[in-house]
C-alpha cells in the first residue's frame, strides 16, 4: 500500500511537488551509481536548489564536448589537401593549358605588312630597244637625243615603273660564255630598224609576226642633216610611246593603290607614285581610267592553267557535224603555243543538236539589213544556261567559245552592233559567233575547217581580250611580252596583298589558330616575291611571272587555310558552359577544404592568446 507523501510535501503547491519529486528520483539514482545513501531526503541540510540547477544539469547529461584532434589526424589532413591542389596546380593545369592552347606559329608579321605596303620591292620594268641604223652616220648621238625626248616626256623616265634603254643592235664579238649567256636573257621589247626614204617622208610599219618595226624617214642631204636628225630622234620618241603607252597606262592602274578602298594595300608601287607626284606629272584623264577599267573588267582572272570549251549549237540537225580538231591545229594552236609561257591550256570540244536561244530573246526583221537582227540588250541573255551543257569537269577556269547556227526561220541573223564579224564578247565567260549556213551548205551538213577559219580567228581575238593582252600595236610577239609583264604585276599585286590581308587578320583575331603549314607557305611566298622582283629588275620577265604565280599561290594557299578558322566561331559563353560541369564539382571542395582550414588556424591562435 502506497505510503502517502510526507506532511511538508503536501503543503508544497503542483509544481513544487513536482520539482521535488525530480530531486528525490535524481539522489537515489546518484546513490546507486556510488554505492552509498548519503540521504534519503534532498532538502536535507536545509540546502534547496535553485531551478537554474535543473536546466544546467539536463545539458550536462545530453552533451559532451568532443575530444581534441590529434596532430597525426590534421597532418594527415593537411597532406591530403596540399596533394589535390599541387597535383590540380603542377599536373592538372599544364595538361589543360597544353590540350586547350590554340597552336599559332610564328609570322614574320612585319614583312608582310611591308610587302603588302610596297615597301620592299620597287617594280620596275625596263624595256631594252635595240635600234638598227646602218644609214646614220652618227647614230649614238640619235639614241642619246631619243632617250633625252623620252625623259623630258615623263611617259618612260627613270623614276617609272617602266623606262625604255635603248642600244644599238650592232653585232659584237662573244668574248666568253658568260658575255653570251648575259646576252641571251635579256629579252628585247623592240627592234626598230631606221630605214631611209625619199618618198614617203617619217612613217613606221609594224611586223605582225615579229618584234620589228621599220621607222622610215626621209633621206637626209649634207645641208639638211642636222633638221633631219632632229625630226627622226622626235618621231623615233612618238613612235616607242605609242608602242608601249597602252602597257604603260594598264601596269600603272594596276600597282597604283586603290583609294576607294583603303583597307585593299595593293601598293606596290607606292614608291614610284610618291616619285611621280614629287616630279608633278599629269593627273590620267578620266575618261581613259574608265576606259582601263571597263577593259579589266573583262579579263578573267590570272590562272597558270586554262580549259577551252569549243561547243557547236544548232537549232536543227543540220550541221551533223565540224572539222573542229583541224581547224584549231591550223588556225589557234600557233596562238597557244605563243602563250604557253604565260598560262597552259586544255582543250575539249562538244556538238548539241536543237538547241534554241533563251526564250527571253526575239530577234526582229530589219527590212533595210534583209536580216534578223540581235538587240544589244538581248545579247547578255543569249545564253540558254538551262539547257545548253555548259558545265565543265576541269579544276582550272573554264572559258567557253560557242559557234551558234541559227534556225531557217530566223536565218540570217546578224548582230549590227558586233565589232568582230557576227559575234559578241562575254566578260570573263567566253565568245560567241553567229553562223548563218548560206544556200549552198554542204548536204549532208559537215562544216569543214576552211569554213571554220573565220570562226576561230574571232575565237582567238576574244581569247587574247580575256586574257588581257592590249589590242594594240599589231605586234602579236609585242602584244603577248606586254601581257606576261602585266601578268607579273597582277600577280605581285595580288601575292603582296593577300600577305597583308593575312597579316590584319592574324593581328585581328587572337583566338585563330596558325598552323605551321601556314607559317611555312607564308615564308615560301616572301621568298619567291624577292626572287620576281629581281627577274623584274634584271628583266627576264618570263620568270619573274613564274616566280610571282608560286608567291601568289602560296599566299592563297596560307590565307585559305582550313584549319585556322576552325576556332574562330567558339564565343566565351560556350567555353563557360563547357567548363563549369567540370571544374565546378573539383573546385568547390578543394576551396572549402583551404577555407576550413584557415579558419581553424584563426581559432587556435585567439584561444592561444586567450589562455
């Protein structure tokens, strides 16, 4: 039977009850863990607790301050972590650095923007004309009063990338090999022969098939010698100038910097230009700049090989057939052969039966011409590209010369406004030439190669047009020298310019990558531009043009490379999102574990200087 709680716990109040009852409970579980009952009353002594007593005591019995790490457990700590940040810092970083960097070789960068500016290479072309005058007792003087005539002109002075030097073709012994090779590479421009006439007064005839021209100029008498000569050196001056005056103007427009455009470093000549400048010549006429550009903008551009497509298109099937293969070994094979020095060409020839004019072009009936006749506005879209097989196979720049039969219906139909027989020129496509197969027309429709001359010649005139080559004088060896120096400073142009172009675009784009192939085609086009400029001066101008095509070449090769403008499209978001999966889970402990650290160093020395 439960005993009741003593007489003063029954006055005490709930709560003081219960407080005591914990103090009862809380001695005789103290008396039992020591083995002893020092009292079975906890008010004993008169002592009472105060209630702070319970709440410190409670603490005390649910928590325990842990014990002090070792040193061997935060040197092994230590270790751990300055062992991931070495291996990150001494391993992680040069591996990243070294799969990561752009490869960029070296440029020699200021070279090539000194070529591209034109201060390496002063091109010059120096003509020799040689000058035979058996007739002139004094003939070294005439060539020092032309040559006066030539500077005080302007046209071919020293400080011109052209200037003529003239000599007397007289024959000299060959004292060694050395003297005859000497002889042999020099390329001479011109041969004027000084020929006496009584009749006909000062007049000069051009040789087509040489580099001969024949100056004829009046017999002089013993009273008469000194006009005579005075009027021979001036007409011999006025002759060399329109000789080469077409040149002149064309390689002039081409090294001249293009103002337009002033990010185009396309001066090679910019030396020679200040130099005219400084000696004041005369601004070129407008209408002859025009003139220059509307000329280049027909010829294609320079390329050391060629494919020729010869194609025969006829509204019916008449003819069936062309001797092509022996009217182009007849009548242009001699043209090519003439031009292999500059460029080589291939040629391949088609037949394409009812093939009619684009729908877009209706000739009209001239009742005057008794023709059907062709508008010049309807020449541009002669060409019916959507059926006419055009396309070539060949890598080189194709150049398309088609012989058109019209159809009986429309037949003759002619193009008034033609300068070459019935045929137009295409800029930088090709020709085309207009047969009308008159009433006598072989029957069973064969074109044979006599019949196919007048064709071929006006292939080769718009041949020689998209090449370049000047229409004048009617020297074609003098024609076909003037186009290999105006390849060569095409080609110079072109080589020097991509080499800047290269330069600013390197310098503008930090991330490109360069490689060494680059590098090496770079310094290969520098070396073969010095090697063109020193032909040019020594003027051996046939291998200038083939030194100045391996420059260009390499240079587009350097420029175009494809591997270097792999990484230029890779902005820094995309590198953000593809490095922080990966460096964010490796970074965050490692930084957290240094924190930890540095804050418990912190903690120990205040509580060092506090004990």
């Amino acid at each position: 039977m439960e005993q009741p709680p003593p007489a003063q716990d029954r006055d005490l109040d709930p709560q003081a009850q219960r407080r005591a009852r914990y103090r009862e409970l809380l001695g005789n579980i103290t008396m039992e863990k020591d083995g002893a009952a020092e009292s079975s009353n906890p008010n004993e002594g008169g002592a009472v607790l105060p209630p702070e007593f319970e709440d410190a005591h409670a603490a005390e019995a649910t928590y325990k301050e842990p014990p002090p790490e070792r040193w061997e457990t935060i040197r092994t700590r230590l270790w751990v972590l300055v062992s991931f940040w070495l291996i990150a810092i001494f391993l992680g970083l040069p591996l990243w650095h070294a799969t990561t960097t752009i490869y960029r070789a070296p440029l020699p960068m200021q070279e090539m923007q000194n070529w591209s500016e034109g201060k390496l290479c002063k091109t010059e072309f120096p003509l020799l004309v040689e000058v035979e005058a058996p007739s002139l007792p004094d003939a070294e003087n005439l060539l020092k009063t032309v040559q006066h005539a030539l500077d005080d002109a302007n046209d071919f002075a020293a400080h011109k990338p052209h200037h003529l030097r003239l000599r007397l073709a007289a024959k000299k012994a060959k004292t060694s090999d050395e003297d005859s090779k000497a002889e042999k590479d020099e390329n001479v421009a011109c041969l004027l022969r000084l020929i006496p006439d009584s009749q006909n007064g000062f007049n000069h005839e051009v040789q087509s098939s040489s580099r001969i021209v024949d100056i004829h100029y009046p017999q002089p008498s013993s009273s008469s010698q000194s006009s005579v000569s005075a009027g021979l050196a001036k007409f011999v001056a006025e002759t060399l100038e329109v000789l080469f005056s077409q040149e002149q103007e064309l390689i002039e427009h081409l090294l001249l910097p293009q103002t337009s455009n002033p990010g185009s470093l396309n001066a090679l000549s910019s030396q020679s230009a200040e130099e005219a400048r400084d000696k004041k010549a005369p601004p070129r006429p407008r209408a002859l700049a025009a003139d220059i550009s509307r000329r280049m903008s027909r010829v294609v551009k320079y390329s050391a090989n060629y494919h020729l497509t010869f194609s025969l298109f006829t509204a019916t099937s008449i003819p069936a057939s062309w001797d092509i293969e022996s009217a182009i070994s007849n009548y242009l094979t001699p043209l090519l052969s003439a031009l292999s020095p500059i460029s080589n060409f291939t040629i391949s020839t088609q037949v394409q039966y009812y093939a009619s004019i684009s729908s877009s072009v209706t000739p009209a009936y001239d009742e005057d011409l008794k023709s059907w006749v062709l508008k010049k506005e309807d020449l541009s879209s002669f060409i019916n590209s959507a059926e006419w097989p055009l396309a070539s196979i060949s890598n080189d720049p194709n150049l398309n010369f088609i012989l058109y039969v019209p159809h009986p219906s429309v037949s003759p139909l002619t193009i008034p406004s033609a300068t070459h027989a019935n045929s137009f020129l295409l800029p930088q496509w090709g020709g085309v030439t207009i047969l009308n197969l008159g009433q006598n027309t072989d029957p069973l429709g064969h074109l044979s190669h006599p019949t196919l001359k007048p064709a071929l010649e006006t292939f080769a005139t718009h041949l020689l047009a998209l090449l370049g080559a000047p229409p004048h004088p009617a020297s074609l060896p003098i024609r076909l020298d003037s186009l290999t120096r105006q390849r060569s400073a095409e080609v110079l142009v072109s080589a020097s310019s991509t080499l800047g172009s290269l330069q600013r675009l390197v310098n503008a784009l930090p991330s490109i990558s360069v490689p060494s192939t680059v590098g090496t085609s770079v310094k290969d086009s520098i070396r073969h531009l010095s090697l063109a400029c020193e032909e040019l001066r020594k003027g051996r101008f046939v291998k200038a043009l083939e030194m100045g095509r391996i420059a260009q070449e390499e240079a587009e090769k350097a420029f175009f490379e494809r591997t270097m403008v792999a990484q230029v499209y890779f902005p820094d978001e995309h590198k953000l999102a593809v490095y922080l999966p990966l460096l964010g889970p490796v970074s965050v402990p490692l930084v957290l574990g240094v924190f930890r650290e540095v804050k418990r160093v912190i903690a120990e020395r205040k509580k060092a200087r506090a004990g």
